[in-house]
C-alpha cells in the first residue's frame, strides 16, 4: 500500500477506509501525522483556483472620459477680448 493511494491529493489527510483490514500500522501513523481528509476538496480547490484567477487577472483600465475645459478669454487690459457686451436697461 502506497502513501498516495490513501492520501487526498488536495489536503494531503488520510481518506477513508474501504473496510477495517485498510486500518494498518502504516495508515495509523498517516492519521495521526495528517489528520483525516474532511472531504470537498476538489470543490474547495476549484473555488480558491477561480479566485485566484479573478485576482491576478489584468482588469481593463476604464479611464473617465475628460470634461471640456472651458476656453479662457485672453485678457487685454483688464477686459475680456472678443466683441463687447451692451448692457441694456
């Protein structure tokens, strides 16, 4: 009997026995070592794999559109330039 074959491949415990002559010296030391496999492993992998995966992804840089910067009228003496403005009362 191989370690790997009673070994989870995921957490590295001690998978459940077939019957009680698969309880042996060796297998004993495991379950003492390990510890038992609580089962779900593979499931539990895939989930940690998939956020993993979504973490080191590159996510697409949205940049904020820029807003129109108001154009500046030059100032000429103290005064705007371009036409003048008639005030009316």
């Amino acid at each position: 009997m191989g370690t790997q074959s009673v070994l989870c491949p995921v957490c590295q415990g001690v998978l459940p026995a077939s019957g009680k002559e698969a309880y042996t010296p060796l297998r004993g030391r495991l379950i003492v070592t390990n510890g038992y496999c609580s089962g779900g492993c593979a499931e539990r992998r895939a989930e940690a794999a998939e956020q993993t995966q979504q973490m080191t992804r590159p996510q697409p840089v949205v940049q904020p559109e820029a807003a129109p910067v108001p154009r500046q009228a030059a100032v000429a003496g103290g005064r705007p330039a371009g036409p003048a403005l008639r005030v009316v009362r």
